[in-house]
C-alpha cells in the first residue's frame, strides 16, 4: 500500500504540472502575441499590387498605402507584381509570414473570380489570406453606342430576343467581371449576345463609336468624358442602387432582375495567421484613411463607393460572393487551366 500511494503521489504530482505549464506557455504566447502588436509596425511594410503601375487599381492602392503609412508611422512601399490574372501578386502574400509587413490589394478577381474559373490556383482564398479591410466597391455601366436601338434594359432584352446572336457587348477580357455581367443577363432572361474581349477599355471605346460593339460593361470613370460629349450613352448602372453622379441612369434591377451587381470591389488582406492584434490595427488605421478628405474626394469623384467596416465584414462579403460566380462561370463555361 506504501508502494501504490508513492506512485499515486508522483503522478499527481506530474498531473497538476502540465496544467500549470500549459497555462504559463498560454500566457507568455498572449503577451508575446501583445507586445508584437504594441510595437508593430517598427519597419516598412509591403503592399503588393498585382495590376501594373498607372491603371485605376493602382492609383487607390498608391493612395492607401501612402496614407496609411502616414498614420502608421512606417513606409508602406506599394509593390506592382501584374501576371496572371493578379495570381502572381496573391501567391506572393499566400506564402509570406503571417507577421502583417506583407498586404494585398485583393480585388473581386483576385479572391472570388479566379477561385471560380481556374482548376487550379497557388492559393486559396479563405485558408491563404485573412481579411484585413474593404476599400471600396465599383459597379460597372452598360453604355452604348448611340446608335442602338434599345434605350433599357428590358428593351434590350426584347431586341435580343428578336435579333438571337447579333448584339455584341465587349469586356476587358475573358474571366473578368464584365464578362461574367454578359453572362448573368443571358442566364436571367434567355437572351444569347456575342461577347467580345479586348485589352482595355480605349479599343472597346473606339469600336463603340465607329459601330462595331453595341454594349460594353465598364466602370463610370472609362467613359464619363465621352458620355458627356454625346459619343455614346448609359443605359443602366449595374449597382444596388443609383449613382449619385447619375442619379437619372436607372440599376438594372429597377428592370425586374434581382440581385444583379456587376463590377468590382477592393480590399486588402494579408497572409492568414497574422495575430489579430495586428489585424485589428491595420483595420482601424485603413478605415481613418479611408475618412481621410485627401483620400476619400478624388476617389469618389471617380466613382469609387468607399466602404466602412470590420475584418469580418469583408470576409462575409467573399463567402457570400463566391457561390454566386462560380455559379455563373458554370453556367457559361468561364474556365481555365
């Protein structure tokens, strides 16, 4: 009996120990994880870009990121890495420490439409990345050439119907959002129209006015200056609600199709993992910016709706996004390898 009750004793001994030791490594890990949030950031931090310098993409992120280095008290370098659809940018930050110096400048296709269209991806975008803030959203317009028939929505609809195969709308390439926005409408309403991709907006632009393209899906500040010259005309804005600065250009659900949002959004994530902490702060810091009047005046002068909200708002946001363009990538067989 001596025997047993020495074991007893030893191994409760070793019992109470490991409690209080995982307790202490517990408690060491939160502080280290707090005193690395107080003193972050003590060097520059990193946003990568995956667009090429002087394209819209690039001047917000420029702007963020100059602004927010400001308020951090640190430089945040703003780094173009274009290729592949934004894939070469976001595998960067995929596989970077989770440590909050290396941000993306994520957008709809970065995290929602490759993950639909691509068999295969470096990342993924809910297990890769944790979200960090929503920039701002950017809905698309269906302009004309001022020689089409239809003056709505639901006219265009009709003179599809009665035209099968003849209507044209171009995009900014295959995959990308305004591609996806051609689909959609063919989907709701049964209509078929020939989509056609180009580099850019200006050679969309430039077949619009010399007839050759009816319709193209584009963002506001691509064609506002010829719009106002009378080179062509907006028929619908593909937002939840109106534009301010068009308040007279009807959405396209206002034409009997619900839930339809064509455009783009932005936002910046960063590699998953990063201590809240660091996450929490780098949100605070990015919606100041955000309130900033040097930030916010020029970037809604050109269209850009700036957002306001939590890390978990974003996230929200790429969850509910995903399942409704992977449906239509299905649906009009948008893939790539």
């Amino acid at each position: 009996m001596k025997f047993s009750h020495k074991v007893s004793g030893s191994g409760l001994k070793g019992a109470w120990r490991l409690p209080f030791a995982l307790a202490a490594f517990a408690l060491l890990a939160s502080a280290s994880v707090s005193v690395q949030a107080q003193q972050y950031p003590n060097r520059p931090i990193r946003l990568v870009i995956p667009y090429p310098p002087g394209g819209s993409t690039d001047i917000i992120g420029r702007a963020v990121a100059n602004k927010l280095g400001e308020y951090l008290g640190q430089s945040v370098l703003a780094d173009n890495r274009p290729g592949a659809n934004t894939i070469v940018g976001a595998e960067i930050v995929a596989k970077s420490q989770p440590d909050g110096y290396s941000l993306l400048f994520a957008t709809l296709s970065t995290m929602v439409l490759n993950p639909a269209t691509y068999a295969k991806l470096p990342y993924d975008p809910l297990k890769d990345f944790a979200p960090v803030a929503k920039l701002s959203e950017y809905p698309y317009y269906y302009v004309v050439r001022n020689n089409f028939p239809p003056k709505t929505i639901k006219e265009l609809v009709e003179y599809a119907k009665a035209n099968p195969g003849k209507v044209s709308y171009g995009s900014t390439g295959n995959g990308s959002p305004a591609h996806f926005g051609g689909v959609m409408l063919e989907n709701a309403t049964g209509i078929k129209m020939i989509h056609v991709p180009y580099q850019g907006n200006a050679p969309a632009n430039t077949d619009m006015m010399g007839d050759r393209l009816d319709i193209n899906l584009t963002g506001l500040a691509s064609i506002e200056s010829l719009v106002k010259a009378g080179k062509m005309r907006l028929m619908a804005v593909a937002g939840y609600v109106r534009d301010p600065r068009m308040p007279d250009v009807p959405t396209v659900i206002e034409a009997g199709f619900k839930d339809y949002w064509v455009g783009t959004w932005f936002s910046i994530v960063t590699k998953s993992g990063t201590p809240r902490p660091i996450i929490l702060k780098l949100n605070t810091e990015i919606n100041r910016v955000l309130r900033a009047p040097d930030v916010a005046k020029p970037l809604t002068a050109q269209g850009y709706d700036l957002a306001q909200g939590t890390p978990e708002d974003l996230g929200n946001l790429i969850k509910k996004e995903l399942p409704r363009w992977v449906k239509a990538a299905k649906d009009g067989n948008i893939k790539f390898d």
